[in-house]
C-alpha cells in the first residue's frame, strides 16, 4: 500500500482510498510532517477498512464486467451487432425529439464509462458493457449523451434537459450504478 501526500490550498487534512487500493492524504499547504504522519496513524482503522471494502467492491465490478465475456474479435464483433440494433433507434428518436444530430456513433470495451460525447465534432461512443444493463438504463444513457450535444456540462441546465427528456433519470443512474456495484462508473 502506497501513502502519498499533497500539500494543497484546502482547510483540513483529508484522507481517500485510490486506485489499486493506495492512499491519498491532502494536506494545507505548510502543515508539519509529523502532524500528517500523526493523522494517517490516528486514522489507521479507517484505511484498513476502506481499502476492504474498495477491493470488495473491485471483485463485484470485476463479476459484473465477466457477464459480458469480450475474449476475441469475433465476441466484440457480435456485441457491437447487438448493441447497435438497441442503440440506434433510441439515438435517432431523441436526436428528431431533441433536435441534435449526432456525428459518428460508435462501440467500444468500456468498464469506466458507459458513454462519453465529444462536443467538437458530436461523436459519440457507447460502452459495450451497456448490454448488462435493463433497455430503460441504456436509454438514459444514450439521452445522457445527446443532451450534451446542447450543454457540454453536469450544470443546472443540463439536469433541466435530462428532465425534459427522459424524466426518470435519476432513477435510471441509480439502477445502473446497483446493477454494476460500481458507484465509481460515469454516466458519461
């Protein structure tokens, strides 16, 4: 387990649990050392716990992820068949509805996001691993996307969107992050 400290503009040490199970400590700016080794020791219990529980959660991901076995070109050639004939409609019903034209829609092997949208050029892409999800999460998803061909950020306004055009979104985040056990998972 690696420790590693940054010295930041912040108010109060802080302690989190990162990738691969490592911990990051912020400190002010200026804090002593023995003050920052004093608080990861204070907060031994803490780190133990938290990096069980986040290796748990690891081997949940990992289950979940294992449904969709993607082991050559012939599995990822099938999915990609399977989740365009899902996706396609739903891409271009919202698109006349919200009166966007996406660029190229495109599949690919995602376990850290389910879509991201690249407002340049309107490309979207779509995790195969969306095909583990119910058909009103993967809606949400592909809304997710198109509205940010209307507003590039997680603002009020982009929630004023997702509500106009697929009200049960935040329902539908909640069932995507339980079904993945994975809170860490994107929607975008």
């Amino acid at each position: 387990m690696a420790i590693k400290v940054k010295y930041r503009r912040t108010s109060c040490l802080r302690m989190r649990i990162v990738k691969d199970g490592h911990v990051h400590v912020s400190a002010p700016i200026g804090t002593p050392r023995e003050e920052v080794i004093e608080f990861i020791n204070k907060n031994r219990d803490w780190i133990r716990k938290a990096r069980q529980e986040y290796f748990e959660l690891q081997e949940k991901s990992e289950e979940f992820y294992a449904l969709l076995p993607l082991y050559g070109y012939g599995d990822r050639e099938r999915y990609t068949k399977e989740l365009k004939a899902l996706i396609e409609p739903m891409v271009e019903r919202y698109s006349k509805i919200m009166g966007v034209t996406p660029g190229l829609i495109s599949y690919y092997e995602s376990t850290t996001c389910w879509g991201d949208c690249h407002i340049r050029n309107g490309d979207i892409r779509f995790s195969l691993y969306l095909l583990l999800l119910p058909k009103w999460c993967v809606e949400h998803v592909v809304v997710h996307e198109l509205c940010h061909l209307l507003e590039p950020s997680h603002n009020a306004h982009f929630h004023e969107l997702m509500d106009k055009y697929f009200p049960r979104w935040r329902e539908a985040r909640k069932e995507t992050r339980r079904a993945a056990r994975l809170a860490s998972v994107d929607d975008d």
